[in-house]
C-alpha cells in the first residue's frame, strides 16, 4: 500500500477543474474588482530580478499566451480580446498597474480573473515572476518615478 493510491484520486479530481478553466459562459460582471486576492498573496515579494534575461524568457510565453488579447505591446487590443469585445486596460500606460503589488500581478497571471484565463501550471513559478516583469517592461517610461521598484 503506497502513498500513491491516496494521492493520485486526487490529482485526477483536479485535472479536469484545471483544463475545463476556457471562458464559455461569458460573465456578467465586467469591473475589474481584484477584492478576492489574498493578503498574503498581495503582500508576496518578486524573487526574480527586473533583468533583460527575466524580459527575455517572459517574452516566448507573452507571446504565446497573452499577445493575443493584450497586444503584442501591451496595449490591449490583441486580435482575441477584440473578437470577445473585451476592454482591456493598457499596460503601456504607467498609470494601469501603477497601484498594484509584484504580487497582485502574480496572482492575476496565475490565477485568471473573469474574462482573463489562468496561466496555471502551464509555466513555472519562476517563469510566471518572469512574466509580472514582462508586464511591467511595457509601461512607457515617462518619468524617472513611474520606473521605481516595487
Ligand atoms: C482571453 C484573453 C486574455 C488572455 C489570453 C490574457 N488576458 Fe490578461 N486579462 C484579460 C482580461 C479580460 C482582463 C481583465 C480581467 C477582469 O476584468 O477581471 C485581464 C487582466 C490582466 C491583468 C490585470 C490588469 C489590471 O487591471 O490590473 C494582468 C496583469 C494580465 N491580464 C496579464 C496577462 C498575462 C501576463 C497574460 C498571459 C500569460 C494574459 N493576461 C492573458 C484577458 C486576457
């Protein structure tokens, strides 16, 4: 008797809930309310430098996964989130994510957030830092401020 016969059920009880995650009801609620994230998830610092090397290995998965509705510069209006006739924010833009933490950002990437698919485990942890950097990178640098650190 393994461990395994406990652990895998599980795993398989979660599969599904994991890949069924593509939005086919569209959700009423349009405002961005991000209220349900948790502190301590508010509150988590990047472990992963802002760095060209960070930029770069963000920039296969952007493409990849985000472009699509965010742009490839960021500034929502990617060929998918125009066929959903969704409003996205504009992140070059420094004021769009402006007030929100490295780890608000994490969050979001990893978790989805109504109309926004959840990265999930489609990256890994470090990767999905990678991406908040990414993220960040495509604010346009209008002030020496805007470029502060979180
Ligand atoms: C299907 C289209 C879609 C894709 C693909 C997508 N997003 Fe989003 N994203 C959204 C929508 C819609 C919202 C607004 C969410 C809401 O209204 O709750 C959003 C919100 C966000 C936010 C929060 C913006 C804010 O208001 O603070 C971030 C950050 C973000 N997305 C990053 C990403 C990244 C990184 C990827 C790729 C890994 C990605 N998104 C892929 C549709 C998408």
């Amino acid at each position: 008797m393994s461990r395994f016969t406990l652990v895998l059920p599980a795993l398989l009880l979660f599969a599904p809930a994991l890949s069924a995650q593509q939005p086919s009801t569209p959700t009423p609620q349009k405002t961005p309310t991000y209220a349900a994230i948790p502190v301590e998830a508010i509150k988590q610092p990047n472990p992963v430098k802002f760095t060209p090397e960070s930029i770069t290995r963000a920039k296969k998965w952007w493409t990849l996964d985000c472009a699509m509705c965010h742009g490839k510069d960021g500034n929502g209006k990617g060929e998918t989130a125009q066929d959903m006739k969704l409003t996205l924010a504009d992140f070059t833009d420094p004021a769009t994510l402006k007030d929100r933490t490295d780890g608000e950002v994490f969050y979001i990437i990893k978790n989805g957030h109504n109309d926004m698919p959840p990265e999930g485990p489609r990256v890994k942890t470090e990767e999905n830092w990678d991406l908040v950097n990414y993220v960040r990178s495509l604010a346009k640098k209008k002030t020496d401020a805007e470029q502060k650190p979180q």
